[in-house]
C-alpha cells in the first residue's frame, strides 16, 4: 500500500489580497476547518512554495468553505 504525504503541509504560502481575516497559510495548516480566502477578484493568486523539488501525483483543492 503507498501512503499519501502532504508535502505542502505547512510550508510558506502567499497570496496578493485576503477577505474575511483570511491568512495564507490556513490552506496548508492541515485543519479542514480553516481556509484561505482572496476577495473577489479575476488577478487574485495564491502562491505555496514547497521549499524543495518533489514528483506531484495528486493535488486536492477545496472550495465552496463559508
């Protein structure tokens, strides 16, 4: 069996403007009850930096938090 590993756990995590208190890094804190959250916006980014090279077989995005 392999195991999953959350690389992105928490590693350093930018975005360009927050809403509702939002911090970048409630995304990769691993509590699914925080979220990261940019104001309504078509330019809004978020950024993870992984602080290494790793091979990504998988990636989960959640949406829809409120």
């Amino acid at each position: 069996m392999i195991r999953s590993l959350n690389v992105a756990l928490d590693k350093p995590a930018n975005q360009t403007d927050t809403a509702g208190g939002s911090d970048p890094s409630f995304a990769v804190d691993g509590n699914t009850s925080t979220c990261s959250e940019t104001a309504s916006s078509a330019a809004a980014e978020w950024m993870l930096d992984l602080t290494n090279y790793y091979v990504i077989e998988e990636v989960s995005i959640h949406t829809g938090m409120t």
